[in-house]
C-alpha cells in the first residue's frame, strides 16, 4: 500500500467515510464540517502510523486530504534524509 492509500484510509476511518465520499482536494472544515479536535486525530493517527512528528503548527497545511498526503509524504521524506 502506497502513503496516499494510507492516509486515505486513516482519514476516511476517522471522519466516518468512505474513499468515494470524500472530494480530496474538498476543505475539512468548509465543506465538510470536520473541527479542530478531528484534524488533531488526523495529525496523531498519521504520526502513530509512520513514527514521524508533525509540528502541530502545520495543521493549517493540512485542510483537505490531498493536503495531508502532501504533509506526510514530506515529513517521511525529512526523515529518510
């Protein structure tokens, strides 16, 4: 399984909703209602799931799915540097 996938799936689980659901490139709180407290639960699934560490202040970087693959491909490749 590729990161997207993963993340996807993450999200998905977290939200309550299917991959078909979901609009990746859709804003978690405009469009889809999706608070703080969730993105927070995004952000420490993501880190449990890769053993990375997200600096909380990058939530704001994180809006959409496409978003939050975009994040965690870049720290996972931080740490392979």
């Amino acid at each position: 399984m590729n990161i997207k996938n993963e993340v996807t799936e993450i999200v998905c689980e977290i939200i309550g909703m299917e991959p078909s659901e979901i609009n990746p490139d859709a804003s978690f709180s405009d469009d889809m209602g999706i608070d703080s407290l969730r993105a927070l639960e995004i952000l420490a699934a993501i880190e449990n799931k890769y053993g990375i560490t997200i600096d909380p202040e990058r939530l704001k970087d994180m809006g959409s799915l496409n978003k939050v693959i975009k994040v965690t491909e870049e720290h996972i490749g931080d740490c392979d540097k």
